[in-house]
C-alpha cells in the first residue's frame, strides 16, 4: 500500500523555512539573546554572585598600583552584581609583606559579560580593562588574569560562595 503525501503548497514551504531560518540566526547571533540581557548582564552564564579566589603573580618595578616588586598573592572575594557592578576585596601580599594592613582593599568597577561566558573587567578610574576571563562550571567558577600593567596576577582558584550579589541580590 503506497500512500502519496499531500504536496505543501509553495507558501507553507516558504513559513517553514522562513520559521527555521529565524530559529538558526537566533541560535547563532552573536552576544545575548533578549532573555539574558533582561536579566542582567551575566545571567546567562550564571555570574550573579560573589566567588572566592586566590591569586599568584608578579609585580614590576612602575607597575601601575605603585605596589613594590616581588611575588605577589592575592585572596579576596569577587561579587559581580545584576547590573554588572563588580566589587573586589581583597588582602595583598608582596615580597612577603602584606600590603593591605587594616583590612582588604576594596576596588569596585563595571563588568561586560559576552555570549560565550568570556568577560572583561574595568575599574573606577581607568578605561582599560584591569581584569579577563571565562566564566566555567555553569557559573560556579571563574579563570581570570589581570590586566593592569606591571601586575602579572592570574586568580587561580575561584569558587562561588554566594549566588546572589549583595543583600538584595543586586
């Protein structure tokens, strides 16, 4: 028994594929869908949160944080926030000496999270970039180095601690 398939008319044809081209160039723009970007910046990469880190380096003589030269290492927390607010505390050792002697010191800046999980971090009071990396591990860890001249820090062991971002979860 042979049963012949009814013919598509031309303009059902050209609905499916119309549907199906507008599914694959959602699929493969660039940047974030409108559901992450509603959400905040890194939502999609699950990076709304604080981590926790430690970090090992370097620094240069004229680095641009004036901090002496000498192995550096690094522990503090991360929290980058909905509205892509990053806030950093952390203690600094260098050559041995801690740097920051009456608590961790505090830098606060502007995150930009991209569609593949990969992100930049800028400072208050300065242009450039002080910070890249990729989110990984559903966002539950993140790989960054920094960025600020003189300074060769790459935070090494990072761990989600909180999943929200201050006490509102901003």
């Amino acid at each position: 028994m042979n049963k012949r398939l009814p013919r598509l008319g031309p303009s059902i044809v050209g609905l499916l594929l119309a549907g199906a081209a507008a599914i694959l160039f959602a699929a493969l723009r660039p940047g974030p869908t409108r559901a992450a970007a509603l959400a905040g910046p890194g939502a999609s990469c699950g990076a709304i949160g604080t981590y926790g880190y430690t970090g090992t380096g370097y620094t240069y003589a004229g680095n641009a944080l004036g901090f002496p030269v000498g192995n550096a290492s690094t522990n503090g927390t991360l929290t980058v926030a909905r509205d892509g607010k990053v806030t950093i505390n952390e203690w600094e050792v260098i050559g041995g000496t801690l740097i920051t002697t009456t608590g961790p010191a505090t830098y606060e800046g502007q995150t930009t999270i991209n569609f593949d999980c990969t992100f930049t971090a800028t400072l208050s009071g300065s242009e450039q970039p002080a910070l890249a990396g990729v989110i990984v591990d559903n966002g539950n860890q993140v790989r960054a180095m920094s960025l600020i001249p003189g300074v060769q820090v790459n935070y090494i062991s990072t761990e989600k601690v909180h999943t929200t971002a201050g006490n509102n979860g901003q």
